[in-house]
C-alpha cells in the first residue's frame, strides 16, 4: 500500500483496529489531498494477551479491507504490516515514526476503547511535536459524559434502568411515552426451553476473501503458539460481508432469538444468536441502525416483541452499559477482587479435558471458533470460575484471549462484574450462584 503524500503537511489521522468506520470522527473533516492515514499492525496490541488465532487474523483482515476502502476513495493511507522489518510494534511508536518521516500539522485521533492505550495515547499527546486532537468516539450511543451524569449520585448501577433511558432518548420500541407492549423488558419471556427435536437455523458464514486468506497466512506463520484454530475461520471482514450477515439474521433468525436466545446444546454453537458482535465491535456495523432495523422488523410484523425487545436490550441497553461502567471506574476496576478469590485458572479452560460436558462443550466451541453465545460465557465457563475461586485477572485474561469480539471496556464489566461478582455488586446485585443478594458494606 503507498505511503505518505509528501505534498502539503496536512493531518495525520490514526485509526485503530477496532474504529474501522467509515464515520470515525477521526476522519470527519478529512482531506483527501493533505492528509495521511495510519493503520498499524503491531505486536503490542497482538500479544499483551495472547489473543485467540482467529481474533487477530480478523482485525487483521478487516483493517487491511479497510484501508483498500480508503484508498479507493483516494485517501492516502500509510499502513504498516505485522512483518514490516521497520515496525516498532506500538501504536504511539508508528505515530512517532510517521512524524519522523514526513511533516504533519496536527495528529487526529478518536479515543481508544481500552484504558491500557488510552493512558498511553494521552502520553504521546503530550509529548509529540504537533498538537494532537483526541476526539470522542461518536459511534456508540451513550457517551462519556451522559453516562456520567446517569450514574451521578447512584450507590448501584443497574442496566436495567439505563435501558429504559436509553429507549425513551432513542424513541425505539415506544408507544408514545410508554413502552411498546405496555413493558420493558421481556426476558422473561425468553427462557423456554430447548423444544425435542428443534435444530437452531443454518447460519450464514463468511468465507474468507483474498485479503483475510493473507491475514490467516500471516496469523498462522507469526503466531503459532496462540490458542485457537484458523480452520473454521468464517467472520466478515468488511462492511460488504456484515451486512450480509446482518440481513440474514434480521429475516431468518431474528422471529425465534426471543425465545431460544437462553437455550444451549452440544455440538451447536450459534443456535438464534446475532453473530454480529465481532462486527459491532469492529466498527463494520453501527450499533443504532441495527437496532432501528430490528424495530422495523417488528414493526412490520415479522419477529414478536420479545425476540426484537431482548435483541435491542442487549445493544442499547448492556453493551452501552458496561462500556459506561468500564469508563466510569477504570483504572481501578481493574484491581476490584470482592470475593478475595485466588486460585489458579484450571487447566481444562484450555484443553477442554474434564468429565463436565458443558464445560468441554464450550471450550472446544470457543478454541474452533473464538466464539460462545453469552450463556455458555456466563452460566458456564464464568459461573464456574466464580464457584472455583479463581482469581479474577486470571478470568480476564481467559476471556480476553479465547474470544473474538472481546476489548476490554466490554469483557472486564462483563466477567468481573457480572461473572465472578469480583466488583462487588457494581453491576450485579448477587453473584449468578446465588439465590439472593450479598450485603456489599
């Protein structure tokens, strides 16, 4: 890919991995004259876990589509590969070198959606050599400060109550001022049991193009003693291939996931779910128009209120909210241990070697596809670590490594909040094995 235009000093804008929008505020006033593009891959962002195989070939990949997408449109995109001898294998260590190379006016930069590279983004911003304008990343629906402002003078956050903020804001699923159906949240509703003889929907996957053949490549040559296998490789690497995914989902699957969206069973795992979140997360799909779209198939009399209602939930409602959780409490969130557990992680989180069916049914599940529906997350692998003791940096790790659509702000909410309770009633009022909540005083 060509590098820098050396024509004018312009920006240099960053993209990150997971900002792979096409409205990243980073690139709202681009120019595609004076401007330059930097997309890295480096190692730093590859192995501070050693993320599942399958995890980094994807973000590989779909930024490699990304930058055929600018360049397309005639930006100047100046991309470092994995095996560049020149890398420095950090993002503020290519952003250094990119303003060693060529004169730029300014750095543009939308902020990062994990703690760990926004401290040191915030560090390079004051030490770099041109001004750098950290922007607010736009594309979720709940920013910063609104979040703030919700959680202001709270003892507990429950997202529960957020949601319905969320739906009032948002206009979505509305009857007027009330809620369509005359409720909120209809999850009760949506725990039936696996009917005899019913097989979940076939399931649309993607087969890897050119570009994500190369990234696998890369994967498999670079990073050989990652966990996971490259084989059942099948996620959209480009916004093209998520929207495939997304309209089979909404017109196939979408009627039942009310229903199923709790059921689990060997040897099947997708069952009713999105499969979409590595997109979301990715930035290939935007998080309110799935969410208008599901409306509308409701709307139209196509899916029952309790499969679009449980299905909005979990975007505008949890995914909002435990990112907001994550910003509000990080740094020390990270180090919250509320249960004081200490034991090692069992080795069968890996091997998947133990007489627990479910267990060895979820783990083999996640090192073939870097995926589990968020039941088998939760009730299984995440209850479990919880009743074993198992430190919670321990839980984070695993899930940080096993699982392709996992960044922190939306992992550590999730496994030490609502997994292993190691938050302290932050964002549970109990731990899941327990049959009523826990004085947290």
């Amino acid at each position: 890919m060509p590098h820098a235009n050396t024509t004018g000093r312009g920006t240099l804008r960053l993209v990150l991995g997971d900002q792979l929008s096409d409205d990243l505020s980073a690139l709202s006033d681009l120019d595609p004259a004076r401007d330059v593009v930097l997309m890295a891959e480096v190692r730093d962002e590859a192995t501070y876990v050693k993320h599942h195989k399958q995890k980094i070939a994807l973000i590989f990949a779909a930024m490699r589509s990304f930058a055929l997408r600018l360049e397309r449109r005639g930006v100047t995109v100046r991309y470092v590969r994995i095996d560049d001898p020149d890398n420095t294998h950090s993002i503020v260590g290519e952003l250094h070198r990119a303003l060693d190379v060529q004169p730029f006016e300014e750095v543009a930069i939308t902020e990062c959606g994990e703690w760990r590279l926004a401290q040191a983004l915030t560090a390079f911003a004051g030490v770099a050599r041109v001004p750098v304008d950290i922007r607010e990343d736009w594309r979720f629906i709940c920013s910063h400060d609104r979040f703030r402002r919700w959680a202001s003078g709270k003892s507990s956050l429950r997202m529960e109550f957020f949601y319905r903020e969320m739906r009032r804001e948002a206009g979505i699923l509305m009857d007027g001022k009330a809620p369509e159906g005359g409720q909120w949240n209809y999850d009760a509703e949506n725990r039936k049991k696996l009917t005899r003889g019913l097989r979940p929907p076939r399931r649309l996957r993607t087969a890897p193009d050119e570009v994500a053949q190369g990234a696998i490549a890369d994967v498999a040559r670079l990073f050989p003693d990652h966990f996971g296998g490259l084989e059942d490789f099948g996620w959209p690497t480009t916004a093209e291939q998520a929207e495939f995914v997304v309209a089979d989902f909404l017109e196939y699957v979408l009627p039942s996931f009310g229903d199923w969206q709790d059921a689990m069973t060997p040897g099947e795992p997708w069952m009713w779910h999105g499969l979409i979140s590595t997109s979301i997360n990715l930035g290939l799909i935007d998080s309110m128009d799935i969410c208008r779209r599901a409306e509308a198939v409701y709307r139209a009399g196509k899916a029952p209120l309790n499969a679009v209602e449980g299905f909005i939930r979990q975007i505008l409602g949890w995914r909002e909210f435990v990112r907001g959780v994550y910003w509000l409490k990080v740094p020390e969130y990270r180090a919250r241990n509320f249960l004081d557990a200490d034991r090692a992680l069992p080795w069968f989180y890996w091997s998947g070697e133990t007489d627990m069916a479910c267990v060895a049914d979820v783990v083999a599940t996640s090192r073939d596809n870097a995926y589990a529906h968020h039941i088998q997350r939760l009730m299984v692998t995440g209850n479990l670590a919880m009743l074993l003791g198992v430190h919670p940096d321990a839980v984070d790790d695993w899930y940080m490594t096993v699982y392709a659509d996992a960044y922190e702000w939306v992992e550590m909410p999730n496994t030490r909040g609502m997994a292993t309770f190691a938050d302290g009633g932050i964002v549970g009022s109990k731990p899941y094995a327990a049959s009523r909540p826990i004085s947290t005083g």
